[in-house]
C-alpha cells in the first residue's frame, strides 16, 4: 500500500475546483485544494455575464449541451435551497434580419434536441410588448435562463467544502508534477512545499494546459492548448430599462454569444463581452472597441448612443478554439490511457461553465469513483 498525504487535490479554485471539493469532500476524506491568487474565484470565474444559461447554442451529443441542461436545474436548485441570490430572469434572442430570423428556427429546433423545450418564438409585435425598447423582427425567449451572484455560489462551495474537512489553500502556485507510477508528487511555489496525491484533478482554467504539461502530457499532440479569448464588457449610462437579457443572434461557430445586454442583480444594464483573441493575460478594457460595440447594440437598441456607453470590465475565456477553428467541447478526461491514471484534467471550461459547474462536479465524481476502484 503505498501511502500518500492527500486523497484527492484539486488545483483551481474557481467556480467548478470549488464545486468539485464540495461534491468530493462529502465522499472521501483528504481533499486539498490549491490556489494560485490569494482568495477563490478570481480569475475567469468573477468575469462573466453571471448568466444560468439554458443550453440553446450548443451542438447536439457535445458536454457542452449536456452539462448545461443538467446544470441549469441543479443551479437553480442549490440556489433555492441555499439563498443565492438569483433571479430566473428570462433571455430574449432577437432577429433583425431576414437571414437571422431564419437562424432563430434553426436555434430552436438544436435546444430542443438538447432538451431544452420551453422556448417560443416571438412576432415583432411579442417582443415589443416583452420589451418596449428592443427592436427586433422576430424574437426567441428562453424562460429559464437567469441571472446569478457567483460569488455567493462560489462562497457556498467554499463554506461547505471546509466543513467537510477540505483543506483550501491559497497563494500556492504549482510548479512541478511527477507521477511515480503510484502517485503524484506536487511541488508548491518553486519548492516551498511538496506532498503526494493518489488522485490529482486540473481545474486550474486559463492555466490548465499549463499543469496538463507539467504532469507530463504533451498538450500539443493532444489539443489541449488554450487560446486566450478576451472580452470586454461596457455599462450604459442612462441605460434602456430592460426587464430582460437581450441577446443577438449568436456568431459563427459559437466563438462568443455577440455584444448582448445583460441585467445583474441591482438592475444595471452592461453590454457584452466581444471576441478578441489575445497573447498575455490582459485585464484591461479596450477602449477601441467602444465603436464596435455600439455598432452592434443600436441594430436592436436604437435608444443607446455612444455617448451613454463607458468601460465597465472585462473577462478571458479559456478556449480550446482559435479564431475560425471548428467548435470545442469541453475536456473532462481521466489520462489512464495516457499513462497517467488518477489524473484527471479540466481544459477549455469557458462558457457555458458557470451553469454547467455542479454537473461537472458530478461528472468528475464519477470519474474519481472508477479511478478509486481500478477501472
């Protein structure tokens, strides 16, 4: 029996390392979970839309549809069991164009193959009664898309994670992996620290491809290489008074979801993210893209002007696509086949994430079930 200081380790403490812990803590004892920055959630996980999504836009038989749909009702159950705050706060998809109306039967019809059947499409007239200020010629509602405070989620898994006895650590960046044929020896912080793990799982995000090749996986051959996607938000002031998100009609290949008008919480009205595929981890909003942004919002909010238009925030996606690629699925994959069993990696976890984070927990509880028995 070969004896190892941790059971299970997660690395990432974002929303779905979290969500993992919390699943995995309640079923075995000698969880760890390592973070780079200082606190959870600080990266890709605290820079999104904070949307439930519903699983309209993803192609048939991917994770991707799959994890969503079964994420969407475990979401909004956790958060009505747990008070987070949320609000099921209903998505239009709207058309202005002949060909996009076109497209908005062609998104209906992919939903519900995806099991999402409570869409109905809108007249010009729908939409405008749902929402006075939108122009549109054709609509497509989504009633169980929501809105969500994810760093109320996050705290909750981190709540209760620690009551299962996981040990969370922050401001511990890994920096080397081996796999000894029984185990996995992980370096903290250039050699502050190093411990074994029977069971290692990545959910390290915009750095996944990183500890994937660090634990020996050549992510080239694999095509676990990320392509950073960043997208910027901007906030209008004064801003129409929606009722609901306001989405266009997504772009090609799915690379972003378009320059949608999303509500939080309080109410406030931003518009975003845009697709701009990046080389450095840049948090900056690009100003630049003011135009292209108000470009895109006016041809279904024609009450907005540039002026009202002013940088909020912006986010970075993880994705597994580069610009013009074909479409990605999410990898959730245990490397037995590889040579490295027990490791089980989490790469290009981008949208819809989020919604999708306590069926990925349960599917890498899953996977961690067989690892423990062998198979």
């Amino acid at each position: 029996m070969v004896t190892t200081d941790f059971t299970i380790t997660v690395i990432g403490a974002g929303v779905v390392g979290l969500a993992c812990a919390e699943v995995l803590s309640a079923q075995y004892s000698g969880v760890l979970v390592l973070e780079k920055n200082p606190s959870f959630g600080q990266e890709t996980s605290s820079r999104h839309s904070g949307v439930i999504h519903a699983g309209i836009y993803y192609p048939t038989g991917l994770l991707k549809a799959e994890s969503c749909r079964d994420g969407n009702r475990r979401l909004y159950e956790v958060c009505g069991e747990r008070d987070i705050p949320h609000e099921r706060i209903g998505k239009l998809i709207v058309a202005v164009t002949d060909d996009e109306e076109e497209d908005l039967f062609t998104l209906k019809d992919r939903a519900e193959r995806n099991g999402v059947n409570d869409l109905a499409l809108l007249s010009e007239r729908q939409v405008r009664s749902l929402e006075p200020y939108v122009s549109a010629r054709a609509g497509l509602f989504s009633p169980s898309t929501g809105i969500i405070d994810a760093h109320s989620l996050m705290r909750s898994f981190y709540i209760t994670a620690v009551s299962n006895d996981t040990l969370i650590v922050f401001n511990s960046a890994v920096t080397d992996i081996h796999y000894d044929g029984h185990a996995y020896d992980v370096e903290i912080n250039g050699g502050d620290y190093r411990f074994r793990t029977a069971i290692l799982i990545n959910s390290a995000g915009l750095h996944a491809d990183g500890i994937a090749a660090l634990a020996g996986i050549d992510v080239e051959k694999e095509g676990y290489r990320l392509k950073y996607c960043k997208g910027n938000y901007f906030y209008a002031s004064p801003a129409p008074p929606l009722k609901h998100l306001v989405y266009p009609v997504p772009q090609l290949r799915n690379e972003g979801l378009g320059i949608h008008a999303t509500l939080d919480l309080g109410g406030r009205v931003k518009f975003g993210p845009d697709t701009e595929y990046i080389d450095d981890l840049d948090y900056r909003v690009n100003e630049k893209r003011k135009e292209s942004f108000f470009r895109s919002i006016v041809t279904y909010l024609p009450s907005v002007t540039i002026d009202s238009l002013h940088a909020d925030t912006c986010g970075i996606r993880p994705k597994l696509q580069g610009p013009g690629d074909p479409y990605r699925d999410f990898v959730i994959k245990e490397e037995r086949d590889g040579g490295f069993p027990g490791l089980i990696n989490l790469i290009g976890i981008e949208s819809p994430g989020l919604t999708s984070c306590i069926s990925i927990a349960h599917r890498v509880a899953s996977l961690v079930e067989r690892c423990r028995e062998g198979g």
